[in-house]
C-alpha cells in the first residue's frame, strides 16, 4: 500500500495514524513547528521535521507547500492531514496530485464541491438527496 506516510497534524490524531501506519507496516513522518519540538506525536514518529517559522505554529501546520515539500525531501508516498481545516482544503489535495504523492482523504474535486454550502446544496439537490 504505502510505504511511508507523513502525517500532517499533531497531537493524539497523529498518534493514531502512527499506529494504524505501523499496522500497515508503513513508515511514519511528523511535522512539527518550533514550539511542538517536545509534543510526543513528534518522538512517536519514525521521522520528523521541523516546519514553519518560530512564533507561529498554527501557520506551519497550515502551510501546503511547506508539507509537501517535506514528503517529497523524505521519500513519503503519502499525506494524511487528519481532521481540521487542512483536510478539508483542497489545495493540499491538488498539491499532492501535483508531486505524485497520494492524498489520503477526498479527491479535489470533492472537496472544492463541498467546501462550498451553496454548490455543496446545490449538487445534493441535483443528484436527488
């Protein structure tokens, strides 16, 4: 299946996908800003780097590029964003495409249709729901 997954998030989420990856028998990333340097879901991880930019740590788990280009310099096939707003945009979805890396989660198209109420409602009615 996957040989290495970064995992895009922190915390007890990260954790999980850790073990679920462990269970799959595939390599685990974590990504970390400056102030999550002691989180344990960074030492639960087979590998991790450091992102973004000291005093903002919200920005650097938000930051597609940044991610991305992680998982292409550490030979990751895949990127799991968890739960949050970055599983939801579908920039991270279409960066990933773009690198030939799989994006675990909804396909672009999906979540550009969802990610709007109005064509979200739209599309449902079309489709009979």
């Amino acid at each position: 299946m996957f040989s290495k997954i970064l995992v895009a998030n922190r915390g007890e989420i990260a954790i999980r996908a850790f073990r679920a990856a462990y269970e799959l028998g595939a390599g685990t990333v974590a990504v970390f800003p400056h102030e999550d340097r002691n989180s344990i879901h960074r030492q639960k991880a087979d590998e991790a780097y450091n992102i973004g930019e000291e005093g903002h740590p919200v920005r650097a788990y938000l930051s597609i590029a940044e991610i991305v280009s992680v998982a292409v310099r550490c030979g990751a096939d895949a990127i799991y964003p968890g739960y949050g707003f970055l599983s939801e945009t579908p920039g991270l979805a279409a960066a990933c495409a773009n690198a030939g890396i799989t994006f675990i989660g909804p396909p672009t198209e999906v979540l550009e249709l969802t990610g709007n109420k109005a064509t979200a409602v739209a599309a449902a009615k079309a489709s009979g729901i």
